[in-house]
C-alpha cells in the first residue's frame, strides 16, 4: 500500500466534499489527480481507507455520495476479479445506492446516472436472478444516457462494454466494441483498464489471441499489479 497516499486522502476528499467556491478551485487545482489516482489503481487499502474518511465525514452533498459510489464500484471491481462474489456484490449494490442518493439531490446530474448503470451493469452478471434484476436497470439508465450525452465517453464505454459481452442475438457485436475500446484507449492513454478491454475483444475474435496475449503482456510488464490483465490472462488462457 502506498502510506503516502493514504495519508493524503482525509485532505483530498474533505477539498472534493467541500461547498465553498474557495475549496473548490483548491480541489481543481490539486486534490483530484491524486485521488482519481487511486481510484484508477488496485490499491484496496487506499480504497478502503478513502471509504473511512468518506464515512467520517458530516458533509451530505452531491459530490459526497458521486465519489463514495465512485470509490465502491472500484472496490466491487477489485473485490470481484479476487473472487470475492459476496463482497464485490456488496460494494456494488452500496455504490449503486450512492448514485440514487445523489441523482435525488440532482436529477441531471449525468456523473451519477452514469455511475449508477455501470455499477448496475456489473451486478447484473451475478446470475441469473441478479441479472433479471438488475439487467433492466441498467439498460434504463444507459437509454437515458444515450438520450443525454451519446457521445460521452461514458456512454460510449457502456455502448462498447454490452456489445463485448452481450450474445449476438441480443446486439452484441465484439468487432464494434473493439473499435469502441480502441478509441476510447487512444483518448484515455493513462486509463489502465482500457488496454485490457482491448485485449478482451481481442481475445474473443476468432485468430485474436495473439494480439490479445500481447496486449497483457505489455500491460503487465508496466504495471504488474493490474488485477484486471492478470484475469483476462487467465480467464483467456493467454
């Protein structure tokens, strides 16, 4: 775990909570690059520890509960690709309720919809009965985002991730979803999670492995912590 950052984190996320316009453009300037940091990393303990000092926090804004829905859907992700099923459905379920809570207090808030229909999406891959669930919810707020902001990379990412997963009967399209992931990639170089959905599509185009197996291994040679190469490594058998 990196201590340094940790130990930053009560500032960083009292300088995001904060409603004065002072603290705000102290937050632009420089708290959110260390925790948006984080919350692209696979470090479960500076998760967790941002979770603490969310939870020991009197502040009940918007921003509050868009960066603990934020800081639970990663912690879900990690929690998920460790095999922790009851945990990352847990973590999953708290971010999606966050979401709700700030798109209460703004309906437009585009932020938290999105949020709110990718921690959706995920849950509705935990069976069946959670994709009966959840599976209409999320595809609910993802019309909604479409109606929005269609070209946001949000939008375009849960675009790109149904038609990766979806069977071809129900619109998936796996070479439309490569080309999704791609651009998104190219738009986002310091995102590690898009490289690997690259590698995904890849690997599951017929003659892709190759490059797939590529693809992880390169990901893996810089950063050899990413939890998410190391699955679709495994799960691809790359």
């Amino acid at each position: 775990m990196n201590m340094k950052r940790l130990r930053l984190l009560p500032a960083l996320i009292g300088a995001l909570l904060t409603t004065t316009s002072q603290m705000g453009q102290a937050a632009t300037k420089s708290a959110p690059a260390t925790l948006e940091e984080t919350l692209r990393s696979y470090d479960e303990s500076a998760l967790t520890g941002a979770l603490e000092q969310l939870s020991s926090s009197k502040a009940n804004n918007l921003n509050r509960h868009i960066v603990r829905g934020k800081t639970l859907f990663r912690l879900g992700f990690i929690q998920e690709l460790k095999g922790e099923k009851k945990e990352a459905r847990e973590s999953l379920e708290a971010a999606a309720e966050e979401y709700t809570k700030a798109l209460a207090m703004d309906t437009s808030s585009f932020e938290a919809l999105a949020g709110r229909a990718m921690a959706y999406q995920r849950l509705s891959t935990f069976g069946f009965s959670a994709g009966a669930s959840f599976g209409p919810k999320a595809l609910k707020d993802l019309k909604k985002m479409r109606e929005n902001r269609p070209n946001h990379h949000y939008t375009r990412f849960m675009d790109s991730y149904m038609k990766l997963m979806a069977p071809a009967l129900f619109g998936g399209d796996v070479a439309e979803a490569l080309e999704g992931f791609e651009q998104l990639r190219k738009e986002f170089p310091n995102d590690p999670d898009f490289p690997v959905y690259v590698a995904k599509a890849h690997a599951k185009m017929k003659g892709g492995e190759n490059t797939a197996r590529e693809i992880i291994d390169s990901v893996l040679t810089r950063s050899p912590d990413n939890l998410f190469a190391k699955h679709v490594k495994e799960e691809y058998k790359l």
